[in-house]
C-alpha cells in the first residue's frame, strides 16, 4: 500500500508518516520499483498502535520505547501519564479561573485586565506582605468579581491579609455570601472558620442570616459561636443556646453576655434567657468561675427580676460568686432613676 492509500485508510496524513519513517518508529517493509515506499499489513497495524499509545498523551520518543524496548512497563509508564495529566489540568483549571475572574470584571480596556491579572498574580505570592498590599492597593475604580476576593478569603492564613480581604470582599459591590457559601460547606474546618467570619462581618447582606443559622449545627465550637454572635447581635433568637453555652464555657465570654443582654429585649426571650442562665449557676457540673461568669452575665440582663436573683446570690455558699453578685447588686442600687426606669416599669 503506497504512503497515499495509508494516509486515506489511518488518518494520518504524509507529511506524519514521513516523519514516522525519519525517526524509525514505522518504516515502511518495502519500496516499489520506481523507489516509493510502500507499506505492508503490518505497518498499517503499527502505525495505529502508534497512534493509540499518542492518544495517551506519550511523546513519539515514548511511543518508540513501547513499542520496541521489552523492560518498558506499561503500568510505570501509565501511573506517570496520570500525574502528568493530573498536573496539565490543574494548570488548565487554574487558567480557566483566572480567565473567568477577568470576564467577570467586565474591563472596558486592556488597562483593567492588566490590573485584575497583576491583583491575581499578587494574591498568589508567597510573602503575606505583598498579599496584603495587593489587596489595598487596588485602585478604587477596577472592579473585583466576589468570587475572586471570596476564593482568596477562603484559603488565606494570615490574619492581616484575610482582614484585608474582607474588607475589599465588603466593598466589591456583588453577592460575597453567594461566594462565601460553599466554604461553609467545606471538609477543612479552617475552610468554614475563614468563610463564617467572613458573613458575620457581612451579616447585614442578604442571605447571610439564613447562611450563619444553618452553621449552628456545625460540630466545630468555634464555627458554631463566631455564627452565633453573627446572629444574636441581628435578633436572631435562635442563638440563645450557643452563647449561654460561650459563657458556661468561658469562650468569648463576655461577648456573649452582651449579645444576650441585646437578645433580651426581644419579645418572648428575656424570660427564655433568664431561665437558661439560672439553670446553669444551678447545675452541679458548674464550678466556682463558671458560677461567676452566669452571675455577671445576669447584669446584662434588664428588669427587676435580675436583682431579685442577684440578692439571693449575694447569700450563697460560695463566697466568691456571692462577693461578685454582692457587687453587682451595689452597681445596680446605685443607678440613676432614669436608668432604672425600663427595669422598675
């Protein structure tokens, strides 16, 4: 079969098989009488196992090493093509985000492309210190998709940097929750810490409420109480049980104490939250501080009943949370009328 038919039946063009023949991986068996090379059987075959093992992604030196060298093990050859093809389409995906990142900046020039491309490249380097002035020098007109800032939030350790980034997440102008909502949903718990700070400090944008209750339940404390005081400083009452659990806890304590004292004023809850703090000073687990941290997050609490508990507790058998709950009683009698008033009405 003359080099045309072979390159009509295999699909490799002449120019191919030429080359093939060049380098000695498919020589043709014969020649005709006026010197064309002519191919038998077998070469057709080859030339397609040539080009089965180059659909793999090997070089045509490996191909040629498959083919004739015996120690040449497939299963080596086969582990090495899948790293190599796991690495192009990392580098590949990677470029896919950035040209995505781009479009969504909508540049009007190539001036604003420029711009996003040296943002991405500095996010990217290896020292906080430039992260972080990458992020704070943007100019103020270049436009910055959520998703890019979001991606960075996410996998950014160093707490400047992050703190940066939020910041610029804040102000980018499109959905950072939308962004932000599947790091909640990640296996890397310091995944979900990073992304529910991230919509806590976001917690006035729409759909952050609905993102920070659903975390309630994470099984991670501190993804449960940053949520949490997210939450109770919004209204949300649904916290109550997470930050009476801070103060048992002593975590953030007196942050929490605070957000409940705001809970309060809800309607329905300030019974609801007295009830709570008094069944954990009851508790025969609560220890001596953590009877003094409920005692002070009572004072947070406003009308007559908190005193009334505070004077019974003035009485009680440890002395150091009655020493506290003495002191705070006194703090309370010597309130101006007008800051008595909501308590006395």
């Amino acid at each position: 079969m003359l080099i045309g038919d072979v390159a009509r039946h295999t699909g490799v063009s002449t120019r191919m098989l030429r080359h093939y023949d060049a380098l000695g991986l498919v020589q043709p068996t014969g020649r005709t009488v006026g010197g064309y090379r002519e191919y038998s059987a077998e070469d057709v075959r080859r030339i397609f196992h040539v080009e089965s093992l180059r659909s793999l992604g090997l070089s045509l030196k490996q191909v040629g090493r498959a083919l004739e060298d015996p120690a040449f093990t497939p299963s080596a050859l086969v582990s090495d093509l899948i790293r190599w093809t796991e690495d192009r389409l990392e580098r590949e995906q990677e470029l896919l985000e950035r040209l995505r990142a781009v479009d969504a900046s909508a540049p009007t020039g190539w001036q604003d492309v420029l711009r996003i491309i040296e943002l991405m490249q500095g996010l990217d380097s290896t020292s906080a210190t430039r992260r972080q002035q990458a992020v704070l020098a943007r100019p103020g007109c270049v436009s910055v998709p959520a998703e890019l800032l979001a991606g960075a939030v996410l996998a950014e350790s160093d707490p400047n940097v992050a703190g940066a980034l939020r910041w610029a997440l804040a102000r980018s102008g499109g959905d950072g929750v939308a962004a932000l909502a599947a790091g909640v949903q990640s296996e890397d718990v310091d995944v979900r810490r990073r992304a529910v700070l991230a919509i806590a400090e976001m917690s006035e944008a729409p759909g952050a409420i609905a993102v920070l209750a659903d975390v309630l339940g994470d099984p991670d404390t501190t993804v449960r109480r940053r949520a949490a005081l997210a939450l109770g400083r919004r209204g949300v009452t649904g916290a109550v049980p997470t930050l009476v659990g801070m103060v048992v806890e002593g975590s953030s304590d007196v942050d929490a104490a605070e957000v409940l004292g705001t809970l309060s004023q809800e309607p329905g809850c300030g019974d609801r939250i007295m009830t709570a703090l008094i069944d954990e000073l009851a508790a025969p687990t609560a220890d001596s501080a953590t009877r003094i941290r409920l005692t002070q997050a009572l004072v947070e609490l406003p009308g007559t009943t908190v005193r009334e508990v505070l004077r019974r507790l003035a009485h009680d058998d440890d002395r150091a949370v009655a020493l506290v709950a003495s002191a705070l009683v006194t703090v309370l009698d010597e309130r101006s009328p007008e800051d008595r008033g909501d308590e006395d009405s």
